[in-house]
C-alpha cells in the first residue's frame, strides 16, 4: 500500500492501537542487555533484529485480529547524540540506525498492513537527558539538537515522529519546529508525575498551549505517557478546549512514582484488566483520543485489554 505520509490516516478518525513498554518488555521479559536503556543497539545484529520482529508482530497480531490499525514506533528512543556516544555511535552510524529502524517496520507494514486497518510508521524520539528528570535546554538550541533524527527520519518513509517522556516544554518546542522545518508531521507527549503535572511544575493545560502557541499547533496532536492513569486522569477536563488538542495515551503500567520504578530492581505489571478499564473510561471522557498503547512494564496483555475495551469489535461471520 502507499505511503502516507500528508495523507496521514491519523487525521481522518478512526482509532488506533499502538506498542507497549518497549524497553522493559525486551529487558524484563526476554532478558535481553539494553545497554542504557538502548533498544535500537538490536539493530546491530540478526538475533536483535530478530528479537525485535518477534516484539511488533505480538502487537500486530492483536492489532490484525481486531481489524484495527496500528501505530508503529521505530526502536530510536535513545537514538540521539548524547546517548549514542555513551555506545559508540558517531554522528553517520547514528543516521544509519534511524534509517534502520524505519527499513524495519517498512517490512513488517508490508506483511502486516490489510485494507481498512492502516499501519502508521512513526519515528520515536526521546528526551536529551533522563525521561524522569527536568531538561535544561531552551527551545532553539532543542531544536538544533533534534533536528538531525528529524531529519534522518524525514529522508525515509516514516510518516510522522512522536517526541516522548518528554519533561520541559522547550525541549518540546525545538522537536516540533524541527518537523516543522523537516515538513513531517509529529506528535508530542508529555510525562507527568503523580500529581498530574510535569517535573517542572508545569501543567499539562500550561504546556501544550505552550507549545502550540510556539510553533503555530503545528503538531498533530499531544499525548501522555509514562505515568499510570491514577496520576493524570483528575488534571484532564474534557469539557475545556486545551483538552482536544490530546490524542493519545501510553500509560504506565505501575502506579508507583518515577523515583520509585527507578529504584525498583522487578518489574510491575500491574492489572492488565483494569488498565483497559482504565482507559475505556479516558476514551469514554475523550472520544478524540486516537492512539492507545502503553508505556513502561505494560506489554501484550495490556494491549490486548485496551483493544478488548476501546476498539469496535469485529463482526461476527455468519
């Protein structure tokens, strides 16, 4: 099938499924190294790059039985500078990963991708610093630092990007005046703490009319990740009109804080079901939410349950 890329069918309804916790699924569950919390080091290898299709197709095949599309992320959440040099990646190794990652999930649309059930490729870009902690750059000098990974997915067939965990709405801006620039379509999600807001203190209200304002709302829509329901869904009032601007959720698993998942040496999963629960409520107050998935410690069966609770169910034949 094409490639979408303007014709994005995120902006024409429609609800979409997307991953799980990437990272803590490949290290908790397959016991797989990541160093740095790296996935795209996978890349590196045959076994990795198969460990990764193994990953997708789990989701895929949810995604596939429900007749839903998808939202595909490629496995570049650490793929920027300071994080690659931490593993040996210059600047040219480094465009050749995101490049990667993109030929990637080209193949497995091409398996996966049925009529009716689109399958999204979405350049995945993390934060410059620690997910969990405020970042320190203003917003010209964020766009700067990004722009090289928007760039690089631009030149392939992704068809948008999505900045995540991000903490600082400069950090923010940059990412989005880099697409903007790049003229590909992006998404931006914040992470909150327990109290609903991000590490700066900043509301979710307070950053995304931040950023639209900044950038002229080029982005598509926001998102928020990395933090269970239990500790955004009270900041979220579905009768104000910052709120339509949200299009997305990839909660995490655990209702413990950052500090504590930081500290905790296992893993929780917490309750698959009621995190469908959870979320068919949010789709309930929200119905312009358009990507559901998870964020750390959530895996298949998370995804299963939200599809189980938010998605159409398919047809019975006869």
């Amino acid at each position: 099938m094409a490639r979408y890329r303007h014709g994005l069918p995120l902006t024409k309804g429609g609800r979409f499924l997307t991953d799980g916790g990437m990272e803590t699924t490949l290290i908790f569950h397959e016991g797989l190294d990541l160093p740095h919390f790296a996935s795209f080091v996978l890349l590196a290898t045959p076994e990795g790059r198969r460990k990764l299709k193994e990953y997708y197709v789990r989701y895929l095949d949810i995604a596939r039985s429900a007749g839903t599309g998808f939202v595909l992320d490629t496995a570049t959440w650490r793929a920027n500078p300071d994080w690659a040099a931490k593993l040996g990646y210059d600047a040219d190794a480094l465009r050749a990963v995101n490049e990667e990652a993109v030929g990637l999930l080209v193949q497995l649309r091409g398996a996966y991708e049925r009529p009716g059930a689109p399958i999204i490729i979405n350049g995945a870009i993390g934060p410059r610093g620690d997910g969990y902690k405020a970042g320190t750059m203003d917003a010209e000098e964020a766009e700067a630092y990004h722009r090289p990974q928007v760039e690089a997915f631009a030149a392939t067939d992704a068809d948008m990007i999505s900045a995540v965990t991000l903490t600082n709405i400069d950090e923010a801006i940059g990412v989005a005046r880099a697409a903007r620039t790049a003229a590909i379509p992006c998404a931006i999600a914040f992470t909150v703490e327990t109290d609903g807001r991000i590490i700066t203190g900043r509301t979710l209200q307070e950053a995304i009319e931040a950023v639209d304002a900044a950038t002229g709302a080029y982005p598509l829509f926001y998102m928020v990740n990395c933090a269970h329901p239990t500790h955004f869904e009270d900041a979220l009032d579905e009768n104000s009109t910052w709120i339509k601007r949200l299009g997305g959720i990839r909660a995490n698993a655990s209702t413990k804080s950052h500090q504590e998942l930081d500290e905790s040496e296992t893993l929780d999963a917490g309750d698959p079901i009621d995190f469908g629960c959870r979320y068919q409520d949010l789709v309930r107050r929200m119905p312009q939410l358009r990507v559901l998935g998870g964020c750390c410690g959530t895996d298949h069966r998370h995804i299963g349950a939200i599809c189980a609770a938010c998605m159409p169910q398919p047809a019975m034949s006869a």
